[in-house]
C-alpha cells in the first residue's frame, strides 16, 4: 500500500498514518484471494481504517504441521498493525502455536548447552543414556494424559 501522506507515529490510537486531505490519494494493493472483480471506485473514505472498514481485507492461508496434516486458516487485516509479524503470530492459533514450540526448544537447548550438571552427563554414555530412557519415559507418560 501507498500512502502519499506520510507516517506519523506518535498519533493517539497509534495507527501510525494520518488522514489524508481531500486532495490527496491512496493507492491500494490487493490483501485479498478473491478474484478480482471490476475495480470500486469510493470515494468517502478519509482514514486507512476507512479502507480496512470498507473492504475487510483477508486471506486465505495453508499450513503443514510437524505431522504433513494440513491447517486451514483466515487471516484478516483489521487495521495496519495487522501486518506485523507479533500481529500475525497472535491472530493465528497455528503460528502462536509453533512460536511456542520453538521459544520452548530454544530454553531446552540454552539450558543443555549452560547447566554443567547436564554437561557431565551428556559427556559420560552411561549416564547420558539413563538421560535419554528417563525423557523418553515422562515424553510418554506426557502423551498419555
């Protein structure tokens, strides 16, 4: 999207864009899957969240979990914010979901790699291998309930 105006950060509602003057235009790209239609020409929308009131913008969106299944979703744009990625992470049960697991991967591998005590065992294949059969067990017993 286009905007001749300009950003303005420091507005109320934080949208970051000012409305424009009647002498101004938006140039408007297309946030949508839907077939294009014979363009729309409106002519009284003055703000951007005029735009996303008028056209609510979506898409839809095709993920693959872990597993291959696929996960089908809408992604709606309400407003500009909608397009940062901590927006997009939060509107998503998909995305929200695999953020989890990676923050969670992320402190198992930063503990592995600091806590000396794991450090011991990892190096030592006796101890390291009652690790593993210890893990693999609670994975277990995690799956079951």
């Amino acid at each position: 999207m286009t905007i001749e105006k300009g950003l303005d950060w420091g507005l109320k509602h934080n949208d970051g864009v000012e409305s424009l003057s009647h002498n101004r235009t938006f140039i408007v790209q297309k946030f949508t899957d839907l077939p294009d239609l014979v363009p729309e020409v409106v002519t009284d929308l003055q703000t951007v969240n005029d735009f996303f009131n008028h056209f609510k913008p979506q898409v839809s969106v095709k993920f693959h979990d872990s597993k291959g299944k696929l996960i089908h979703e809408t992604v709606e744009f309400r407003n500009i914010t909608y397009f940062a990625p901590e927006s997009m992470l939060s509107k998503s049960d998909f995305l929200n979901r695999l953020e989890r697991e990676k923050t969670c991967c992320f402190e198992v591998l930063k503990t592995l790699n600091t806590d000396e005590d794991i450090q011991v065992i990892i190096r030592d294949d006796t101890a390291k291998t009652a690790l593993l059969q210890k893990i693999k067990a609670l994975k277990e017993e995690l799956r079951k309930t």
